[in-house]
C-alpha cells in the first residue's frame, strides 16, 4: 500500500475543508473536463473511485488548478517545471497562523511570505480565506516574480498581497521595512529542503514506499545552503533585529530530523515560543496550570470578574472554544495576551503615576500603555467551571445524619501556554487569585 493512501486526515487543522472529506476526483473531473485524462476509475456501483497518478507532473499541476478553483475561486498558472503545491497541506499552515491571529481579528493583518515561489499560493489562500489580511511576499528569483505577479492580477488581488523582489543575501530584505512604521503581525516561509542534490536523493531514498508524490521545482525552489536547518536559523538570528517589526516569526520544515535541530536552536536563543500543533510540544512552555476555587461566585460571575481584572491590567483576552481535551466541566474559556508585566507592584506604581499625570495634564508620560499590537510577553488559558465540594454536616446533627452536603463554587485555572518565564506566569497568578477574592 503505498504512502499516500496510508496518510490520515486526523493530522489536519479542524477549520480545514479536507480535514474530514478527502477530494472526490471523479465529481471534480465532471465539473472540470481538463482533469478526466489524469482520473482513473476503479471498482464499480458504491464502491468506485477515482484515484490520480500523483507522480505524473501534469496530473499534479491540474488537480491543484481545479481543488483552488472549486473551492476558492482562484486561477493559478505555475510552469511545469516549478514546485507544485499541495493545497490540502498549504492551507493547514494558512490555518494555523490563523489561530496565532485571532486575538487581532477586529483589524486588519499584515504578513510577509519569504520565498513565496512561483504559485504565489499562501498569500492567494490566506488573503482569500481572510478579507482583512494584507500581505508582502518576497523572492529571489524574477521568474518566480513574474509568475506571482501574474497569479496576483489574474485573481485580481492586487491592492491586498504586494511582491517584493529580495535583492539582497538576507531572508528579511531592507525592501520589507521601507516605511519607519511598517510591521508586520506575522511572517511564513516554506524554505528549500535540501542541502544539495545528494542531500535530496538521500531524502527520497529514505522513504520506506519511495515518495508519495512527485518532487519536481527548480534549484532556487528546493536546494540552500545548510538546507532547511541552516535557513531557519538564519531567521531565528535575523529576527532580533526586527523583534520589534514582525510579531510571529513561523516556517514550515519538511523534514522531521529538522525539528530536533532548530527546537534545540531556538531553546539556545531563548527565542518566545507558542505552541500551534500538537507535533511541536517541544516548543511550547513547561505545563503549567494554576487553580483556585471561590465558593462566592457563579461561572457566571467569574467569568465578568475575570473580564474586569484583565482589563484593569491591561490585558487583552477573548473568548476560546474548548477543545476536546477541554471539554466536560469547563463551562467557559478566556485567553489572555500580556503584552507587558502590568502586575507587579512597581509596575502598578508606574501605572498609577501615567494616570495621575494624565488627570493632571491631559496627556500621557513616560512608557505607553500596551495595545493589541504590543508583542506578548506570555499567553494563557483561564479555564472557568463549576464546582461542588463535599461539606461535612455540623457536629450536632453528625449524629442524626449520614449525609454531606455539597458547596456549590467556582474552579478557576489559569493555564500558561506562550512565553519563557516561568516566575512571571506565577507572579501573574498570585495577583490574579489575590485581586479575585478582594472583590475590589
């Protein structure tokens, strides 16, 4: 059984169409006629299917033509010879920046594609998927640009995604930042695989059913120096100079050796992760949950009393949909951004003097407030349930009474999930759980 029909959907983004509904090729290739030579029917009654020769270039080229223009009304035009993506897979990453996105939602999103190749494809899904996204995206290669620029107009996208030729050695071109006030919420990038051409037969003879589809793109498309390890890392390091321009620093990696590599980088640097698959738990922060239980409030109430307490810090949040693992009690589920340390006493004081230098002047001074467009210095979860625990009947009726009654309350869990210190997540619980039973 080969590769392909092994692979499972379990491992795709829930918000992904084909997360549970494989391409019907047959039904496709009757909506469009250019796909009936590369669909072969096997079987018959209930039980036929169209199946596709994915190691035939031509047949590849043209599924990814109908899947965008079936399902995203777009026209795509790549040469032959260039890599041919595959829509399922591209559209997972597009999914998953979009979860890094949500607490931005109510504005518009700017992104950076390095590399974006000649398919122009992640910028076309993300900007068609998402009406308030912008995006830049950069190559090396003209002919790349030229057939992105094309794919760009022939969908007619033009004042929503802009090529960039990067002229420069570097990942990120000065081209990018060429406004003083441009930044930029995240950047994606789908680097060369390879090293060199051994590197890649390597690659290829490794897979125990040979590849499951066929690996065809120019030099520039498929081969860096260092390969993939090398070229991420080489963002990792040209990040710190646009820490404070480019919010989310993300890539895809095509081999799974390369995840051990650049998650050991990146722990050596000290680089803020956030955890976006279950694939790279590596990444994310230790687990660390904190809880407390107020028997004075509803879920309710403790949802607005948590509500208020973040906004009093400054801290912005949005509410989040409990994912399987989550599910049963959890009645509710905040998450919360903070962009800087608005907690501690000496930042408290910082606080309180802005506000009393605000009443008294009319404007801020010193440091500004954060905003949603601060970066985060740490994420989580506040997990809100329903509480009963047992209370022991008074010692007059002990005698008289076999039974215990129940205490209805609150759970409240504070549930870190981004960032690299552990003290501050702690020091944010203390003064949340301290501020709750204030009830100031």
């Amino acid at each position: 059984m080969s590769k392909r029909k092994r692979e499972s959907t379990s491992d795709m983004h829930p918000s992904n169409p084909y997360s549970n509904t494989r391409p019907d090729f047959v039904k496709l290739s009757e909506l469009y006629p250019t796909l009936r030579p590369f669909v072969t029917v096997k079987g018959s009654g209930a039980s036929a299917r169209g199946v596709i020769d994915f190691h035939d270039p031509l047949a590849l080229r043209e599924l990814t033509y109908c899947l965008l223009k079936k399902d995203f009304s777009i026209e795509l035009d790549i040469p032959l010879d260039s890599l041919c993506p595959a829509v399922p897979n591209r559209l997972n990453y597009i999914c998953w920046i979009e979860d890094m996105m949500k607490s931005y939602s109510e504005r518009d999103i700017t992104g950076i594609d390095i590399g974006t190749g000649a398919s122009c494809i992640y910028p076309l899904l993300g900007c068609t998927r998402n009406k308030n996204w912008r995006m830049v995206a950069t190559d090396i290669d003209d002919r790349s640009i030229l057939f992105a620029s094309e794919n760009v107009t022939r969908n007619r996208l033009q004042e929503r995604i802009t090529i960039v030729k990067n002229t420069t050695s570097l990942i990120f071109a000065e081209e990018l930042f060429a406004g003083k006030e441009q930044r930029y919420d995240f950047c994606m990038c789908n680097p060369p695989f390879y090293e060199d051409e051994q590197d890649m037969r390597d690659s290829l003879d490794g897979k125990t059913d040979g590849p499951s589809a066929v690996c065809q793109g120019t030099s520039n498309e498929m081969m860096t120096l260092g390969g993939e390890v090398l070229f991420v890392q080489r963002m990792v390091d040209e990040s710190t100079r646009w820490q404070t321009r480019i919010r989310w620093f993300t890539s895809m990696l095509g081999k799974r050796s390369s995840v051990d590599r650049i998650t050991a980088y990146l722990k050596a640097k000290k680089a803020t992760t956030k955890q976006i698959s279950n694939k790279m738990v590596k990444l994310a922060p230790p687990k660390t949950v904190l809880s407390f239980v107020d028997t004075d409030f509803t879920p309710e109430a403790a949802e607005e009393r948590t509500k208020h307490l973040l906004e009093g810090l400054m801290i912005n949040h949005y509410p989040k949909k409990a994912d399987d693992a989550e599910k049963g009690d959890v009645t509710r589920i905040l998450h919360a951004r903070a962009s800087r340390n608005t907690w501690s006493r000496a930042a408290r004081r910082a606080l309180a003097r802005q506000a009393k230098s605000r009443d008294e002047s009319g404007t801020a001074q010193g440091q500004p407030l954060p905003d949603a467009t601060s970066a985060p210095i740490l994420e989580f979860d506040i997990r809100i349930s329903a509480y009963y625990a047992k209370k022991q009947p008074d010692a007059e009726k002990e005698a008289t009474s076999d039974t215990t009654e129940a205490t209805p309350g609150t759970s409240i869990a504070l549930a870190w999930t981004m960032g690299q210190d552990r003290v501050l997540f702690e020091s944010l619980f203390l003064h949340f759980r301290d501020s709750f039973s204030r009830r100031q």
